[in-house]
C-alpha cells in the first residue's frame, strides 16, 4: 500500500505536470481521465499544505473522537460489524475474554472480580461494557451464562452453552479455557485464509490503480502521435 501510495505521488508531481504541458501546447481534447488526472496532480503542486493539513485534521479528529467513551465504544462497534473483519474481532474478544477469566478463577479470584478484570483486558468497549453488566447481575445472583444469553450477538449461543454447564458443574474455569482455545484457534484460520485472499487482491488493486494513470497519461499521447502520422 505504501508503495502504491508513493507511485501515486511521484506521478501526479513529478510525472503529469511535465506531459501537461505538452497537452496544454498541442491543444488536444483530452479525456475525462486524463482531465482529472492533471486536476489532481494541480491540486497536489499548488495546495500540498492545505491538503496535507485536511488529512492531518481529519486524522487528528478521528484520534480525538476514539479517545472518548463514547468514540471508542462507536468505533469499536462498527469494527465488530466489518464484514469477515468483524468476525475476527469478535472471536478475539471472546478469546481474550474466556482466557483471562479461566486463568484469574484458577488462581481463585472470586468470579465477579474475575469478570471486572476480564472486561478491561478484551481490547474492545462494546465487550468490555458488555461483561462489565454481567458482573454487576451476577453480584445479585444472576447465573453468567443466564445473562449473556440475551447478547447472541457478542456471545454465541455455544459460548453461553459452555458456560451455562460450567456454572452448573463447578467448572467454569476449565470450561472457559477450552472456549479460548476454540476461538484461538478459529482466529489463527482466519487470519491464515485472509492473508491468502488480501495478498492476491491488494496486488491486482495495485495493478489498476497504476494501470489506471497510466492509461490516462497515454491515452492523450497515442492521439498525438495519430496525428503526427497523419501529417
């Protein structure tokens, strides 16, 4: 992506503005592509600062806006429903989730501070609000897997099975471990099968993208030399 964001700029600053110029002194209709192009690499010549300074803003505003509660938590929301990506962030959430609350309940920290600490440690405010609720509930009696079954969303119904059996058993511990090892190593498929599906597509992404400004400075050019057959 780097690469491609550096080809981009190299040819819209050093590359267009130089050809222009002979379009400009030829007087020939251009395409629309080849228009926006030159537009772009003006733009990019003439109001860098001013460009750089909206990115910069618009960067800086969206950091600002997820330092809040309430931007992290609609941040974090919205990555849970990215379609395939969002998948993942959910299972690494219940991963993290079972596995730091199998390890505290093993070492006998008491299930409701379990579930405290467990929430800080998901990474992710939608979760972390989620089983943060579930702690007060089960301060007052309410069974876990009671009160995580109306979240199907965040926890599916197997994870609120296993640990509707865990409470029933005494096991929530053990239980919560073979949850994490579950989703971990759905996680690790994932990413494995994503890798192989984005490498492919971001080349061929790429490909276009170059192609495509290319067409557009060569189009113009091959019209050109047309004419200068003619004559």
């Amino acid at each position: 992506v780097a690469i491609l964001i550096i080809a981009i700029v190299i040819m819209l600053v050093a590359v267009v503005p130089k050809i222009s110029g002979i379009f400009e002194q030829a007087g020939t209709e251009l395409p629309t592509s080849t228009k926006v192009l030159m537009a772009m690499s003006e733009i990019a010549q003439k109001h860098y600062i001013e460009s750089g300074l909206v990115i910069l803003i618009a960067i800086l505003g969206v950091w600002l806006f997820k330092q809040t509660k309430t931007g992290k938590y609609y941040i974090h929301y919205y990555l849970l429903k990215i379609p395939k990506f969002g998948d993942i962030f959910r299972k690494v959430a219940i991963s993290r989730f079972a596995r730091n609350l199998a390890s505290l309940m093993k070492s006998g920290v008491a299930i409701v501070k379990a579930l405290e600490i467990s929430a800080n440690a998901v990474g992710n405010e939608v979760y972390r609000k989620r089983i943060l609720m579930a702690a007060e509930d089960v301060a007052q009696g309410i069974p876990l897997g009671e009160n995580l079954n109306d979240s199907k969303f965040l926890f599916p119904e197997m994870v609120v099975s296993m640990i509707s059996v865990g409470e029933q058993t005494a096991k929530v511990d053990e239980v919560c471990e073979k949850v994490a090892e579950f989703y971990e190593d759905q996680v690790d498929d994932m990413i494995s099968g994503l890798s192989k599906m984005l490498e492919p597509a971001i080349l061929v992404i790429m490909g276009l993208s170059v192609g495509g400004l290319v067409a557009a400075i060569m189009q113009p050019i091959m019209s050109l030399t047309d004419v200068a057959d003619a004559l």
